[in-house]
C-alpha cells in the first residue's frame, strides 16, 4: 500500500510539475486527500508539515535531505509499518483460531496453531512422512485473498511446517480446509507478516511413486516444485 502511495505520487508529481493544467488545483486537493487517507490507514505517526515539505524539496537541487538518507529514513518507515502490520496480523490470527475452535466439525490437531475441517473422506492408505504426495490447493489469507494455488507434488519435509503436519495422515482423495498459525507458515517474513494461513487442500494421490509419468508430465512436475 505505502509503496503504490508512493508510486502514484511520483507519476502525479512527474505529469504536471512541467505542464500548466489548468484543473491542476483540484487535482492537487485529491490528491492529498488520498495522501492524507493513507497515512491514516499507515498508523504511523507523521508530521504533515514535513510531509508536505519533503514533497516540496524533491523538486529542488538544493534538497536538504540527500538521496542516501531520504532511502535509509524510507527504509525505516517501512520496517515500522510492517511491525505494525506483523503485531495486528498475529492478534488477528491467535483471535480467530480461539473462536474457530468451538465452529462445528472443526478439529484441533494442534491447540491454537493448526486446525481443520474434513470437505471430503479419502480412502487408502494414509500420508507418511517420507510420501511425496500431489495435492491440489489453494491458500489465502484471512481477508480473502489468494496468496497461491496450485496442483503440484509436495515433499512433506520441504514444505512449511504446519502443512507438514496436516498433510501427514490424509488420505487418497481426501479434502479438508486448514487454518494454520502464522509462527507454523511463514512468519512475520514479507508479505505474510504474521498473517493466519488458511489452505483448502484435496489430496490427488498419497504418493507419487505410485504413478508412472510421462517424461512431459515429470517436466512440468519439476517446475512447479518446491512451491513452500
């Protein structure tokens, strides 16, 4: 978000810093509208008054704050507003997994990190650790949006550890959606930071040996590797 803010506020500087327009004063005032918005949204103290003097210093040689130090002080900015973001997330995810517990039909394989909900039996034998099983899937966040999704084989030992956990004991055919913890998926890393991982997960077959490819189907297998 801060970077497309930051983006659009270059092109719009870049579009009417040479050109006379003559609409460039409302535009101007929409523009810190949405500028005035989105620090809003940041929740990161600023001063406005030096917000609107940086803006205005950009546009001049003799700028007090050389570009070194304007990239170290953005640098900084960024980093607190994804601490902020990483603290808001895990709250977020430790809140919704204590209420998730207690909806129907959802089972706690690990208290307050992982739990699931069975979509569809599956039948044969059961995953095991050493398995490289071909799952298909789709992961999200708790807001909705999509991070991945993907039909590809899975080594169980590679991927991320809360995945490991549920994939091991599924089924042939089975289908179940997951809510993993963050501190088992990807952490406070980027763009994740912190946020709850939420997978719907259909296992195609429990272990690929079991199947012979074709060497186009191993191919295409191998790019799609190692997706977590």
């Amino acid at each position: 978000m801060f970077k497309k803010l930051v983006i659009f506020l270059f092109l719009f500087l870049n579009l009417f810093s040479k050109e006379r327009d003559p609409d460039v004063k409302k535009y101007s005032e929409a523009l810190g509208h949405i500028i005035g918005k989105h620090l809003e949204e940041l929740d990161v103290e600023v001063d406005i008054k030096q917000v609107l003097k940086g803006i205005k210093d950009s546009s001049k040689k003799t700028a007090k704050m050389k570009k070194d130090e304007v990239l170290k002080n953005y640098q900084e900015l960024n980093e607190k507003i994804n601490e902020k973001l990483a603290h808001k997330n895990l709250s977020e995810a430790e809140q919704f997994l204590e209420k998730n517990k207690f909806e129907k039909d959802i089972i706690s394989l690990e208290e307050g990190k992982i739990q699931y909900k069975t979509l569809n039996e599956g039948n044969g034998e059961e995953i095991k650790s050493y398995n490289t099983p071909i799952i298909r899937y789709v992961g999200k966040y708790l807001n909705g949006k999509t991070f991945a999704e993907s039909e590809e084989l899975i080594t169980i030992n590679e991927t991320i550890l809360g995945l490991q956990k549920v994939l091991i004991g599924m089924k042939k055919n089975e289908k179940r959606i997951v809510y993993i913890h963050p501190s088992l998926a990807f952490g406070k890393t980027f763009p994740s930071l912190n946020s709850l991982i939420i997978f719907e997960i259909e296992v195609i077959e429990n272990d690929s040996s079991n199947i012979n490819f074709s060497p186009h189907e191993i191919a295409d297998i191998k790019n799609d590797y190692n997706t977590f």
